[in-house]
C-alpha cells in the first residue's frame, strides 16, 4: 500500500529558510521512495510534479487553513506532520487554537506527528516583554506532544526541554545537509583560485550562515584573531547577510579587508563548491553545536574540517565521534587557536575532514530522517 503523507511548514521554497529546505528535501526524498506527499504552507504556489504536490493554504494556519486541511485528511487519509517552529504559524508565535485543533484532529483517529525544530522561547530579562509569549508557546508545546502519536526533536535537547511538559518518548531527528555534495572540481578551483586572490600560499577559513546578531558577535571577535595567528589565513564569509558583515568588520577594522571576502547568497551548487575550496570552516554558536545546525551538516557533508563549539545544548555525540574540532562556547581565544592549529597540520585537517564525512553518513544524511518516517509510517 502506498504511504500518504502531508507535511505542514511554515515556510517552503523558493521562500528562504532552514526549515522550508529541509521540508523540501524530506518531501522529495519521501515521493522519491513511492509515498504520495502534500506539502501545505502558507507561502506556496499550488503544483504538481508527480508523487509530490504543494498546495498554498489560505491563511497562516488559521480557520480558512483548518477546514481545507479537514477536507484534505478525510479524502487523503494518511499521516500528518506539522514542521514546528512556534512563529511559524501565524498569530505572532501564538496560534494555541491551531494546536488545540490538530490534537482533535488525532483523537479523531489520524496518525499525526510533530517534528519539533524548535520549541518555544526562552525566558529572559533582556527582552521581559516576550516572556508572556515564551510562556504561551509552553503551553502549545505542552498540547502538541499530546497531539503526536509520535515526536520528533531535531536534538535531544529539546526532548530535554519537552519532558517537563509531557512528553514521555521522542525520536532524535537530526537535520541533514540542505544544500547538494556534487560541486565539480571545477568549480571548486574555481571559487579557491578566487578566494586565494593570487597568493599561492594562502590558508582559506571559511564560515557558512546568515550571519545573524548572535553568531554574527562571535564571528567578529574569532575573525581578527585567526588572521592574527595565522598570517597566510584568508577568511571566506559565505551566505545570505555575509556583504553586510563583511562591511561592518571592515568598519571596525579597515586593515582585514583585503583578508576578508564575502560571497553574499549562493546557489546550493556554488554552496557546495565554495566550502569544499575552503581548507577549513568555524562555526561557532553561543549554545554549542547540536544536530539541528544545517551550515556544520553542510561543511560535513561535503568533507570539509569543521571547528566549532561546545555549549550547554551539545550532544554527547559530537566528542564521542572526535569528527569536528571543539572548542569552549563564547570563547574566541581557544577557537582562533583550535583553527590556527589545523591549519598548519593539513594532514590532521584531512583526517578530521574525513572523519566528519564519515559521522555525517552514519546518523545525520536525509536517508536516515526517510527510514524513521517511513517505518513509523509502515506500522500505523
């Protein structure tokens, strides 16, 4: 019998974001398996293509949005994810009634599921206003793990995070890599040559991201000290906000800027391309690298040493495996001096470039997120 599924986001493409590349991915690799897919979100053009439809719902997850997807469930029986991310379902991060209702929607008896990507804000006293918010996005946590027959967390800390608001069982789900590994060499030489900027002797570091306020102040202090300690290191900022970036460093300090290049938003092949002609990336993160980070999955992906961080979200995975460089979170002194080391030992940033390759295949690759869907899918 084949397997139905519809897969409710947020956000899918050609509308940017992690969560829509990774609702894309799934969905193609599902129809690719012979499922029959529907993907519904807010922002979607309605099309076809096989085994695989989008439909473009009518509002973001509100009345209009229940009673089409009440009618797609009776006529397409199957099973039901929703791709949660709290804001993404319209009502400014606080749709409770959207929660309520897909809880009713499995006591009518439909297989639901929900993938957590994330689940609610944090308290804080930076920003005490959101905290009423934070508090009610607890509270749709707390309905949607009573609402999926299974849940998955794209990293056990959030099963850590869910526990207390019910959740007996999780299925760890990390995120794979949402841009291609098939970059010809070619192309990568082509983007090193560029990168190198004449000087055969240059080391490129690079970082892949959107360059946001909180990687962005760690990328800011860690920048300046590797090209410090490391004379030939040239950076390579990659991704969407990385121009923007890369003027306010050289607005900081003028001397970095023939150091320093940005190659603002790239295709997933040049993505592909430009990390691989990268002898290593940083990627730091305030919290610590977890499952859930697509820019690590991507340099590891496509068997690129990666240096990052340890924080209070890691997993055990990450220094059991020894496949990526740790270093302490928020700490730019030890990770500046944990990529200055690999760069002048290329055998060592060789073998932990393979290493990652290697641990990306094992547990993270697309393949294992189809395996867990479909064989739930199979036992319903």
């Amino acid at each position: 019998m084949t397997p139905t599924f519809h897969l409710l986001t947020g956000e899918y493409p050609p509308q940017t974001g992690g969560v829509g590349d990774y609702t894309r991915l799934v969905a193609a690799g599902l129809a690719a398996r012979g499922a029959a897919v529907h993907v519904w979100c807010p922002s979607a053009t309605d099309s076809a293509a096989g085994r695989l439809n989008i439909h473009q719902l009518p509002d973001v997850f509100g009345a209009g949005s229940r009673r089409t997807l009440d009618e797609a469930f009776r006529s397409m029986p199957g099973c039901v994810v929703l791709e949660y991310v709290p804001n993404a379902l319209g009502t400014r991060g606080a749709n409770v009634r959207f929660c309520v209702w897909l809880m009713a929607v499995r006591r009518r008896g439909v297989d639901v599921r929900v993938m957590f990507h994330e689940p609610y804000f944090y308290f804080c006293w930076q920003r005490p206003w959101r905290n009423a918010l934070a508090l009610v996005q607890r509270l749709m946590a707390a309905v949607l793990v009573r609402a999926g027959a299974v849940t998955y967390v794209s990293t056990v800390a959030w099963a850590s995070c869910l526990r207390p608001l019910g959740l007996s069982a999780a299925v760890e789900s990390p995120i794979p890599a949402t841009i291609t590994t098939d970059a010809s060499p070619g192309s990568v030489a082509r983007w090193r040559a560029r990168f190198m900027g004449g000087d055969p002797q240059a080391l490129i570091v690079g970082h892949f991201g959107t360059f946001g306020d909180h990687i962005g102040r760690e990328l800011t202090k860690v920048v300046p000290l590797i090209l410090k300690a490391v004379p030939a290191a040239r950076v390579v900022l990659i991704g969407r906000g990385s121009e923007a970036f890369l003027a306010e460093l050289a607005q900081r300090d003028p001397t970095l800027g023939h150091r320093v290049h940005a190659t603002g938003l790239l295709s997933s092949p040049d993505v592909s391309a430009a990390l691989r002609a990268c002898d290593l990336v940083v990627q730091p993160f305030p919290d610590g690298v977890t499952t859930r980070r697509t820019t690590v999955m991507a340099a590891l992906a496509n068997q690129v040493a990666v240096v990052t961080t340890e924080g209070k979200l890691t997993e055990p995975t990450w220094r059991d495996a020894d496949a990526v460089r740790l270093a302490p979170a928020s700490d730019p002194f030890a990770i500046a001096a944990a990529a200055a080391m690999l760069l002048k030992d290329p055998g060592a940033t060789a073998a932990l470039a393979a290493r990652g390759r290697r641990l990306y295949q094992a547990r993270f690759a697309l393949e294992h997120t189809l395996d867990a869907l479909l064989a739930v899918a199979a036992a319903a």
